[in-house]
C-alpha cells in the first residue's frame, strides 16, 4: 500500500469534495479518541476536546452527508472530563514542590 501526495489529495478534493472532507474528519477523530484516552497530564484531553469540537463543527455543516458525530461527542465528552481534571493535576504538582 501506497501513500498518497500531495498531487493525490489535490486531485481527490476537486473530483469527490466530500469523501476527501470525510478522510478528514476521520483522521482528525482518531487523533481525537487517541488522545482522549491517552490523558498526558490532561494536555491530551485538551487538545480532544478541540478536536472533537471542530469535527462536529465540519460534520454539521455538512447537513448530514458526513458521519462520525459519535466519536466527535466521545472526544467532545472524555476530552472535557480530562481537561476538567489539569487544574486539580497543577494544584497538586505546585503544592508537591513547594514541600
């Protein structure tokens, strides 16, 4: 299997507009999902919840031709819970350093 370039992805978004959209959405949700689970400190959940936000953004103005509006309200979700969390993690960081 073969990666696409530059030339490819060009070329897919002027002959089918909406399945190149809908590659899109689906990378940038897996990164999202990816990183929900993946806390980091709640840096991850952060950048999911942006992620997530934006993908549901594109998908509903598709009017409907787009799918994917679960995993958008996973990392919507799981991605708010995480970022929820950072100012608990750096009050107990700075409050573990300044002993």
């Amino acid at each position: 299997m073969t990666r696409r370039t530059d030339s490819d992805s060009a070329e897919l978004a002027r002959t089918n507009p909406t399945l190149f959209l809908q590659m899109r959405v689906s990378r940038m949700l897996g990164c999202g999902f990816a990183l929900s689970l993946v806390v980091a400190g709640g840096v991850g959940s952060l950048v999911a919840l942006v992620i997530g936000l934006r993908a549901r953004s594109i998908i509903k103005k598709s009017g409907g031709e787009l799918s994917g509006m679960r995993l958008a309200w996973w990392c919507i979700v799981v991605g708010g819970l995480g970022a929820a969390v950072l100012p608990f993690l750096l009050w107990r960081f700075i409050g573990v350093m300044k002993r």
